[in-house]
C-alpha cells in the first residue's frame, strides 16, 4: 500500500510546480498554503501567530527576497485585521526578515554578504554549544529515541534528493537544525533559530537549489550518526567545519553564475 503523502511533501511538490509555471502561479501556491494554514489560526490570533505563518512560508523557500506582500491578499487569506497584520509585519520587519519601503509597500528582505557571515557566526555559536551539550541534555533511557526526529529530517532530505526534489531537500535540512537546537529544551534558543533559518533561506534563492542544498544531504547524515553513537564532541567538531564550509559555499554561490 502507498504511504500517504505528508502536508510537507505536498507543500514542497506544490511550489516545485509553481515555479516551473513561473511568477503568477508561484504567487497563488503559496497564497493557497497560507490559506490552509490560516484555517488553523485562533479567529482572536495575535501578530506573532500571522508573523509565525509567514516567517514559516520564508524558511520554507515559499517567499523570495524582493517579493512585494500585499495587505490586501493577506487580510482576505488570514482573516485577520489591517492593524494584526501591519503588526505581525513590524515583529518581522525587526527580524530582517521585511523591509518597508516608503509609498512602495512591504518587500521580503534582500540580504546582503555582511548578514550572511553574521547569521553564520551565530549559528555557530548556538549550534555548536547545543551540541556539545546533548551528552548532559540527552537521556538513552528516556521513552523514544529522543533523536527520532533527527533521523526523520535526515530521512527526509535523503528520500527528497532521490527523487530530485531539491527544494524539499533544502526544506529537510533547514528542519534537522530547527530540531538539533530544539534538542537543548530552550524555548529562546528555538525562537532565535526559527528566525536565523528564515532569513538563511533568503540567501538560498536565486542559485540551483541542486547546488545549494545537495551537498549537505550526506553532512546531515555524518552529523546525526556521531550524534547517535554519542560522540557529541566530535560531533561538535563537525558542526564547526560543516558551517565554515557553508557560508564559503554560499558567499561562492552568491557571486557566482545564477540559473
């Protein structure tokens, strides 16, 4: 019997098919996966659950730097007030994730090569320190495999890459360090990677996706079994290195030939 597909997997299959059918169609994909989302929302939803919609459709590689939100699409998908949605705009827009521009509207960021390396210098500092402390976080005897999630993003991004499907691949990966952090139980830390991994996705778009996430498909894999084996010091030593050689990647593949 066919395994039931997963919202992810739809989401991602959805906006690989967009893309292909060029800007118009994009648009409505991911307006449509907003929709389905905005249904789940509280009717007395606050800003931060509209900014936590949309930071989501960010990480997700939904939304591209330049593109232009319009209030108008947004209060009809969301159901929500102007005021809740200039609000959920502004916690973003001090995020770095939107930018106002002045009689022109709200645009998703742009990054430049300076954020890139400081988005890099504090993932490192957190990652690498979440890591290092899994020995004293982690319990073997406790319930599930507390690194179950991990493997399934691992998982994920391996079974995503088989199939060519680079964008989901690209989605697995930013959800395996989403969960490596979420490891430490610190509801500050997760918020702090939430918002670093959305604007990272900024800086994926516009180079293949094959190029930008294909190479960390078997890094992820490296990581999670030193973690499994409980080797988290030199799976901390491979984190490090893991991130000096993707910001090098990255800054390359921002200056380099686009497709």
């Amino acid at each position: 019997m066919a395994r039931p597909s997963s919202p992810a997997a739809e989401s991602a299959a959805g906006t690989a098919a967009a893309d292909a059918a060029g800007p118009d169609r994009r648009d409505r994909a991911w307006l449509q996966a907003l929709t389905t989302e905005a249904a789940a929302l509280d009717r007395s939803s606050t800003a931060e659950r509209v900014a936590d919609a949309l930071r989501r459709r960010v990480t997700e590689g939904h939304l591209a730097p330049g593109t232009r939100l319009s209030e108008e699409q947004l209060v009809a998908v969301l159901q929500v007030s102007r005021n809740t949605l200039r609000e959920a705009f502004r916690l973003l827009g001090h995020e770095g994730l939107l930018v106002h521009r002045l009689h022109r509207g709200v645009f998703v960021t742009e990054l430049t090569d300076e954020d890139l390396v400081d988005i890099y210098r504090v993932r490192r500092a957190v990652e690498c320190d979440v890591v290092r402390r899994l020995g004293e976080v982690l319990d073997p005897a406790a319930g599930p495999e507390p690194l179950g999630q991990l493997r399934a993003d691992v998982e994920a991004g391996e079974d995503a890459a088989r199939r060519g499907d680079w964008s989901a691949v690209g989605t697995a990966n930013m959800h395996f360090h989403q969960h490596l952090v979420a490891l430490a139980g610190s509801p500050r830390l997760d918020g702090t990677t939430a918002r670093l991994l959305a604007e990272l996705r900024l800086a994926f778009q516009g180079a293949a996706a094959e190029h930008v996430h294909g190479p960390y498909v078997a890094r992820n894999r490296a990581l999670f079994e030193l973690l499994h084996a409980g080797r988290t010091e030199q799976a901390a030593t491979e984190l490090e290195e893991y991130l000096d050689v993707s910001l090098a990647h990255m800054t390359d593949l921002r200056h380099g030939p686009r497709r």
